[in-house]
C-alpha cells in the first residue's frame, strides 16, 4: 500500500450548501467551513470536502455532453422515508431502477446538480 484515503473532494458552486446536504443525508457533522471551502467528517473514515469552483458546470447525467464527474451511493434501509428526506433536503429525483430485484436504486441530483444514488433492497 502506498497511501491512505484522507478525503475526496466535490467541485461545487457553493461549498456551505453541499455540506449541509451530505451531513443531513449521511449523518456527518460538517467539520469545516468558509467561503471557498467546507467538509464532513467523523474522524474515522475519509472526510467529503466540497470547494468552490467559479465557473462550476454541473452534470447534466446521462447528457454524455456534461457528464456525471463523481458519484456516491448509498445504501438506505427504508426508501421511502430517504426519498421524501432527500428531496426535502433540496435533491431532484432523475431516474428510478427496480426492475432487478438485487440492484434496486433511484438516482438523485445533489443541490449542485451531482448525481447519487439511493440503493435499497426489496
């Protein structure tokens, strides 16, 4: 091994409001914040760190034009209650996949226009 995975970081519009975002949707306290940068963490595992981009352009998935830049997913016990959160918390549902029943998940974009995905099980 040649390294440790400290953190990734999210190009963003405005780093104060994907922080808030990722910190209600995965229970993280924001562990940083200022103008040009802001982060969650909880000390054992990498931290998420969003900074500002000027002239930020978000996906526009599946638009192979603008293209997804990174996604997360994320496994949730009771989709229906993650989904009303989530759009609560400022998301746009884009796309939803039950047809499988072992790789069932809905996709999202975050407030910056990042897709996520919410995975459950049947």
């Amino acid at each position: 091994m040649l390294g440790r995975l400290r953190a990734v970081t999210v190009d963003c519009p405005d780093p104060g409001v994907l922080a808030d975002f990722y910190s209600e949707l995965l229970g993280l306290p924001v562990t940083r914040r200022d103008r040009d940068w802001a982060g969650i963490g909880d000390g054992t595992r990498p931290v998420i760190d969003f900074q500002r981009v000027e002239d930020h352009r978000a996906p526009a998935w599946p638009d192979p034009e603008r293209p997804q830049q990174m996604h997360f997913e994320i496994m949730v016990e009771d989709i229906g209650a993650a989904h009303a959160r989530v759009l609560e918390l400022g998301a746009r549902l884009l796309a939803v996949s039950e047809e499988r029943p072992e790789n069932l998940y809905r996709v999202y974009a975050d407030p910056a226009g990042h897709p996520f995905c919410l995975e459950f099980r049947a």
